[in-house]
C-alpha cells in the first residue's frame, strides 16, 4: 500500500485540473463537502458501542481473510475496529447516496453493518440490499439495523459468488453498488461484471480498498479501463465509477 500511496501523492490533483462539469460539481459539493448531518452522531454512537463490545463471535469467512488474525474466533469490538470503513467513508457514501438517489442498492459486504446504516439514512426510499457469508456476524448486523430503525435494508446471508447472481435476477436495474466483500482480483472482477449487466447509464459503483494488494491494484486498474465506464474517480481508499454516455472517457486521481 505505501507503494500505492507514494504513486497517488505523486499523481493526484485537486479541483483546479478539472475541466469536466460533472466531476468538478461532484467533487466540490459532494465528494469534499463537510456537512454534517445529526444521524452521523447516532451512527457513530453505535460505532463507539460496538467497539466497546466484547462478546465472541465464530466468524465463516468467504473473502480474502484477515491480515491480523489467525483464529476464526474474533470479538465484536476487533471487527468494529478492523474491518468497518471509518466515519469520513461513511459520511462519503452518505453524500453520493443523498445526491443520486438510487432507488436500488447492493452493498457487498456488510459485516457489522455501519457503512449499510449509512447508505440506508441517506435515501430511506431506496432499496438496499446488502450481502454477508458469515451468520453470526449478520446476525449482529440485523441487530443493528433495528436499533437505528433502517426499515429499507434486507441483509442477505451465503457466499456472494451464490447470493448475488440470485439477487441480480430479481432487479431491473442497478442504480447503486458498493463492492467492499471479498478483496481478490477474480472475485473482484467477476462481482464487477455481473453488476455491470444490470448497470444503467445513471449508476453509480464505489469499490473499496482499490489499493489494499496487488490483486485489488490489478483489478481496480482493470475496471477503471473497462470499456463501458465513461468515468473513474480514484480517492485512494475508494474508486467510484460511472456510466454517463454523453462524456468523453476519463480517469481522475484526486485528493480526499
Ligand atoms: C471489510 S468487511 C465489510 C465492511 C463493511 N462494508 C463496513 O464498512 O461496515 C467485508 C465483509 O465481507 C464479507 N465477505 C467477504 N467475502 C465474502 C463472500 N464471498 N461472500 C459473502 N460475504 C463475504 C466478510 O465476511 C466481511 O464481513
């Protein structure tokens, strides 16, 4: 990652290399904006908690595993610290999500369920549907989805290579996808194309940790280049991608 970090202070730029009229709105009202909104507080109060609880869950994992640990037993509180995106990527999908308004969301990878609670907040009419492999931590989860009261989210529990070509199948579209799950290359690009198949011109999808390996360098190089997204947006820690037909194709690495 220092590596990665090193070439994107190299090459990143702030607004005044933009000359494209949507980036640039996009990135000075919504990607750089710091407005607060009072359901932050409420989220991170239940951060805050979680990261205080110490009770043990048996964690089934589908992804890439932890750097970290090496046993399957794992307490809440590492979980909230380790694998949820911190507040400044929750308040970020919060601000795309309230500016797009998708009426339909997959967000790939729920774990404890911060980041969800974010999306949900932000457009309560929209329709998430998010997708854990391991029970127990789905279980925590849906727990907290009732406690902030987040009536739009269904949590749907398997691999992700069985549960979203399934889910696929039941929409129409794709307006909204947040890819944060199993951070490989294959599975990477395999969950990209199929969403792509649903994928309008309007959607809008967000990977996360585009610079966390090799393999997920490789693949955020191979999405960005992909021949049917006009538009990509390197923040470092997460690459946003578009569809808009009438722009010129374009790759920006900019400053968060
Ligand atoms: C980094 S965490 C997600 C964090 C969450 N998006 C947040 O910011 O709050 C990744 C989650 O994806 C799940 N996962 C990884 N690979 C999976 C797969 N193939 N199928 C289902 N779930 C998977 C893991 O169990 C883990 O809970």
């Amino acid at each position: 990652m220092i590596k990665y970090y090193l070439q994107f202070l190299y090459h990143s730029k702030n607004e005044h290399s933009l000359h494209s009229p949507f980036v640039f709105e996009l990135y000075t009202k919504i990607i750089q904006s710091k407005t607060k909104f009072p359901v932050f507080e409420q989220i991170e109060n239940l951060r805050k908690k979680l990261l205080k609880n110490s009770s043990i869950i048996e964690i089934t994992d589908f992804g890439a595993g932890s750097r970290i640990y090496k046993t399957n037993q794992r307490e809440i509180r590492q979980i909230a610290k380790n694998a949820e995106k911190n507040p400044k990527f929750g308040n970020l999908l919060f601000r795309l999500i309230q500016h797009f308004k998708p009426s339909t969301i997959f967000d790939l990878g729920t774990s404890l369920g911060i980041t969800t609670i974010y999306e949900s907040k932000a457009y309560q009419d929209s329709k998430i549907t998010t997708f854990e492999g391991c029970p127990a931590t789905a279980n925590i989860a849906q727990q907290n989805f009732d406690e902030l009261n987040c009536k739009n989210i269904e949590i749907v529990v398997g691999n992700i290579d069985d549960t979203l070509p399934q889910e696929l199948a039941k929409i129409k579209q794709l307006d909204f996808a947040f890819f944060d799950a199993n951070h490989r290359y294959e599975p990477t690009v395999r969950y990209f194309e199929l969403c792509l198949e649903k994928a309008t011109e309007d959607s809008v999808f967000v990977f996360d940790d585009i610079h966390w390996s090799d393999e997920m360098h490789e693949a955020w190089q191979y999405i960005r280049n992909h021949k049917d997204l006009m538009i990509s947006i390197d923040l470092f820690y997460v690459g946003l991608v578009f569809f808009r037909k009438n722009q010129p194709k374009q790759g920006f690495v900019l400053r968060f």
